[in-house]
C-alpha cells in the first residue's frame, strides 16, 4: 500500500508564490504547492513519500532569495 503525501504549512512573501510554484513543479512528483490565503502567502505543500529530504534542500536554497517560514499555527489547525 502506497505511503500518504505530507502536508507541511508555509508563509512565503506573497509575492512569490507563482516563482515558488514554478520551482517546485520543476521537480516533477516531489510536492504540490496549494495556496491557501494569496493575500497573505499562506501555501500548503504536499510532499511526496520519499521526497521529504529533497524538499528541505530545494526550500533551504530559496531562503536565500524569498521568505519562507514554517506555519506552525494552521499544520495544527490541520488546514
């Protein structure tokens, strides 16, 4: 039986949401990216069983360039 995505909880520079997207779809089958509130660049993503690890990296080299910050508060209003 095939492993559930994870969801992990992010506000990113509401600016950036498309280029983010656009990253993200650049690695095929590691995660989807929804957005939840554009106003506020709140973004939900979807990672892959398995892919979890590549995720952090690819997140990790684009903090240098757009802001990007766990959301703790909606991963436990479960969103």
């Amino acid at each position: 039986m095939p492993k559930a995505s994870t969801k992990r909880y992010y506000r990113i520079d509401r600016r950036e949401v498309h280029f983010l997207k656009f990253i993200l779809e650049g690695y095929s089958g590691v995660a989807v990216m929804r957005t939840l509130d554009p106003q506020n660049g709140f973004v939900v993503l979807y990672v892959s069983p398995g892919c979890e690890k590549e995720v952090d990296m690819i997140l990790s080299d684009l903090k240098g360039q757009i802001r990007i910050e766990k959301a703790e508060l909606l991963e436990r209003e479960g969103l």
